[in-house]
C-alpha cells in the first residue's frame, strides 16, 4: 500500500465501489458484536484500544498511516489511508465524536426518491453508528486497497473552528465477496460538501457530510448509495 507521506492537499487517493445487496447478513452482523466488544473494552482505563490517545488514534496495523489532523487537508488523508487499509478504528477517528454533536449524512434527493419504500430504511436519520455498520460492511466484503480521490471545488475558511469543503469524489472498490463477483472493480462518482469543526485540541473532525450526484456520474451511483446498501 502507498504511503500517504507525499500526499498533496487538492487531491487525494483510497477506493471504493458498491454492491446491490440485501442489507441485513448475519454474518456481518457478527462482525458488529465483535466491534461492539471492543467498544466496551476501549472503555476500560488504560486499554489498548482506546479510540482517540493523546498521541493519535488506535493501533490498527503498521501500515494506516496518521497524521495529526490540525487542519481539514490532513482529515481526508486519513480518511483516504483509513479506506487504503481497511482501518475502521482510523476511518471512524475522521468523524466527529458523539460527546461533540456525533455525525449526520444527507442523501442525494433524487437517490431518496430512486429507492421509493425504502428510503427511509436506507437513509433517513443517518448516525455515526450508521456510518460504523456501512463501512464494517464494505470492508468484510472488499479487497485491501479501497481507492478515493478529491478534488476540491471550494475551499474552506479554517480561521473559524466550522468550516465547509466542496470535494467532488471517485471511489473504487475491487470486491472480493457478496453480490459481486471476487475481483469485480466498481466506482462510485459524486461531489460532497463535509461540513467539519475543530475542537478544543485543535483537531479536525468531519460533522456532517451532504452527498450528490455528480454533474456527470457516467452510469456511476454515488456513495450514498453506497451507504445505503450496507445500513442494517
């Protein structure tokens, strides 16, 4: 896996696709015990899988790169790395905390309306433990190696402690299992706007994210849509 040392600020690399699936798996379910279980021991004093210590995010392999996040550049390298490798610990550490507001996602309206009767199952009043159980999903099921890129439309003002960044976003995912066929390449086109805040250390988190579809998504769905197919 590339390291992400010679990351440049507009532009940004990790992959992505997505199945069309029935978002209830037991077996994926079974992962989402074990995270809980770990959960509970992260909160045990001085346990090794605390989320967030004091000299950055939890353990999760040699090969996840971490910055610091002091500014909101460094929040999509790390998400971006977090993706590379699979790293749910480090990809969650992206978004906000529940203690500071928690996480809310926003589906592009015409892939509400696409989903008819299960809009509301796939999408409506997304949290950050949505955002856990989506991505537990599409990692049991994809290939090391996930891929995004961003491109910045428009950037953010970070003298404020909130701020906006409009990112239009490529992601490819080769999957190794589910409803697609083991190696299948699959890549999700759209534009965001992630809405971030800087907390009382001076890091940045990512607190809302606001989806749409791309001016020209080439028969690509976006990644809300995505999210949708995972969410149990």
């Amino acid at each position: 896996m590339e390291h992400l040392g010679d990351y440049q600020p507009r532009l940004l690399v990790a992959t992505y696709g997505r199945p069309a699936r029935a978002r209830a798996s037991a077996w994926v379910r079974a992962a989402l015990v074990c995270l809980a279980a770990g959960a509970l021991l992260a909160s045990v004093p001085g346990c090794i899988l605390s989320p967030r210590d004091d000299d950055g995010p939890p353990y999760e392999g040699d090969e996840i790169p971490w910055v610091t996040p002091t500014d909101t550049d460094k929040v999509l390298a790390n998400l971006a790395a977090a993706l590379a490798g699979r790293g749910i610990s480090n990809y969650m550490d992206c978004f906000t905390q529940l203690e500071q507001g928690g996480f809310k996602f926003h589906v592009d309206p015409q892939d509400s309306l696409d989903a008819g009767n299960e809009a509301w199952d796939r999408y409506d009043s997304w949290t950050r433990e949505d955002e856990a159980t989506y991505i537990t999903g599409v990692f049991l099921e994809s290939a090391e190696g996930i891929d995004v890129s961003f491109s910045t439309v428009d950037e953010p003002d970070e003298t404020e402690d909130e701020t906006y960044r409009r990112e239009d976003y490529e992601l490819t995912i080769v999957w190794q299992s589910g409803d697609h066929q083991p190696g299948e390449s699959v890549t999700y086109r759209g534009q965001v706007t992630f809405w971030m805040k800087r907390d009382v250390t001076e890091l940045w988190s990512i607190y809302e994210w606001v989806d749409r579809r791309a001016a020209d998504p080439g028969g690509s769905d976006t990644w809300g849509v995505l999210r949708g197919d995972y969410r149990q």
